[in-house]
C-alpha cells in the first residue's frame, strides 16, 4: 500500500512545477533534449563515461530550492540504471528522474542512500513507479523509523506545503551489511557499509568501471562537515578510507567530482581541529557550551554554512569525548 501511495505521489509531483534554480556553474550540462514529462530535470554533468552527477548548492532545506542542497547521481549500465541518493523532496527526486530520462530510456534498478539524512532521501518516492530497489546499510531501516516523525515534521517547516505532503521516507529493501556487488549489465558497484563515522549508517558506491567513488556525506567539501555519529570514528575511518586507490570522489556536498585523498585533507583538518579544541576545554574543566561557542572557531573562514553546524559539532563532539 505504501508502495502505491507513494507511485501517485511521484506521479503528482511529475505534473507539478519545476524545482528552483541551480548553480549557474552546472548549466552548460543541461541535456540537449528534454524528458517527456514535462518536470525540468536537474542539471547533471558527465563526471566518467555513464555517470551523472548533479552539484548542488550550499544551502539548508527551504521552500525556494525544494531540498535541492545535496549532490546526487546516476550510473548508466548496459542494461540499468542506479540512482544514487534522491534529493530532499519528492520534486526534487521528480527532476532527478527526468534528468536520467534525458539520457537513457534504460529501467532505474537501484536507489541507493548512501546514508539517513533526508536531504539525500526525501526523494525516493518519485522512483516508486520505476520499481527500483531501494538499497541502503543495514542499519538505515532502523535509523529512519526513529527518525521518520521527526522528519516529517521537519519538512513541514522546511519545505512548502505541497512539497511537505509529498515527503515519505522509504526504508530500503535491499540492505548492505559489509560490501555488495550490483549489476547493470556489463557495469557493477561495489557497495561498502561503514562503521559509524558521519552517521551510524553510512554507505559509498564504487563504480568498478571507472573508479568513481559515491561517498555521500563521509566527504564534505566546501560544505561545513555535520556531524551525526562519532568523531573519533569518522577520523579512523578518513584514515583507512585515504589509503584506497580510485580515478575521482563525489562528496555529499562540494564539487561534483574530486581527486583522491587530496579531496580529504580540509575535512580531516577540521575534524581534528575540533577534537583538539574540545579535548583541551575538557582538561580545562570547561562546559559544554563553552565548546559550542568557542571549538573550531579558527576554521571559521574556510566553510560555508559554518555557523549553521558548528555549534552542533562542538556539542555532539564534547558529549563523545568527555567519556575517553
């Protein structure tokens, strides 16, 4: 029942408007022919041969870009397609879809999150009536029944009220416990669930064919880090992740393709900034709102949204550290 609901909705939102603008850099992408519905398609560029790959603005949820803040992609095999991630709402997952029938009228097999933030999410629901599968880590299922009302609610503030009715957080049907291998037909991914590091339920997708490597939010570029699951586990797993040989990384948010490791280095550097300013407030015996106004404060300059999830990193890192 959910399934079908969730099909009319995708339908619904397919003859509804077009998400707002993207970045201007992306527009020299745009397909040269448009998709048969009549929803604009997000902007993707063609980052290796069959991968697509839509660069997002740094931004928060809001009704003028209709969750449009993430950067998503799709894989183009022999025989299917996989989407990876979905955007943060229905019509954005609507654009997503058209921007993959732009440019191959193969069947979507796959939705792949590549972790519980529902601004990678919201959008399954317009693949509905694809019959993709839904895959994500094996923990995603449980991650997003906690968190599902909270979500709702939260689009209910974040988006308009026509874009909030449409939300539905699909759980996965298919879940990665260690690593899976998908195939498209003469293209597979390597499929690899993390220890908790961003969240408790990250994922990243290989493409085998040319080294593309989906990290969904294990990498931020440009984009202040958020962090949702430990510190001192995002750091390991950053350490154990640079040592992998691959041709480009797409981050969760930041440019659309990026070389390997170099594309860590900001990241780790802030990570470890804020260890280190909270470790020392600890032994100082400061508060956890000292840690919130003042950790990490020398990075300032060198993200956007800094101020929007700083705080929240500070916070979430002193209540990890303060137990070591």
């Amino acid at each position: 029942m959910r399934r079908a609901l969730a099909a009319a909705l995708a339908a619904a939102v397919l003859a509804a408007t077009a998400p707002g603008a993207v970045p201007a850099a992306i527009a020299d992408s745009a397909p040269a022919s448009a998709p048969a519905s009549n929803v604009a398609p997000l902007d993707v560029a063609e980052v290796a041969p069959g991968v697509f790959v839509h660069e997002a603005p740094f931004a928060l949820i809001a009704p003028a870009n209709r969750g449009d803040i993430a950067n998503l992609g799709f894989i183009v095999g022999d025989d299917a397609v996989a989407v990876i991630d979905t955007g943060g709402s229905v019509a954005t997952g609507a654009a997503l879809l058209a921007a993959v029938r732009a440019h191959t009228d193969k069947p979507v097999r796959y939705v792949v999150n590549t972790h519980v933030h529902p601004d990678h999410l919201a959008g399954n629901a317009a693949f509905a009536g694809e019959g993709a599968k839904i895959v994500g880590h094996h923990k995603l299922a449980r991650a997003l029944a906690a968190r599902a009302p909270f979500y709702r609610e939260q689009a209910d503030r974040q988006l308009a009220p026509a874009d909030a009715a449409q939300s539905d957080f699909l759980a996965p049907d298919i879940a990665v416990e260690g690593t899976m291998r998908l195939e498209l037909g003469g293209r597979e991914l390597l499929l690899e669930a993390h220890p908790t590091a961003h969240t408790d339920a990250d994922l990243s997708v290989l493409d085998t064919a040319t080294g593309t490597w989906f990290l969904g939010d294990l990498l931020f570029a440009g984009h202040l880090p958020s962090l949702d699951g430990s510190l001192t586990g995002w750091l390991a797993e950053m350490d154990r992740l640079a040592e992998r040989p691959v041709a480009r990384v797409v981050p969760g948010h930041g440019p659309r393709a990026m070389a390997w490791p170099d594309a860590l280095v900001p990241q780790r550097r802030y990570l470890a900034r804020i260890a280190a300013d909270v470790r020392a407030l600890i032994a100082e015996g400061r508060s956890i709102s000292a840690a919130a106004e003042s950790a990490g404060l020398s990075e300032r300059d060198a993200w956007a949204l800094f101020d929007e999830f700083n705080p929240h990193n500070a916070t979430a890192a002193f209540q990890e550290l303060e137990w070591e």
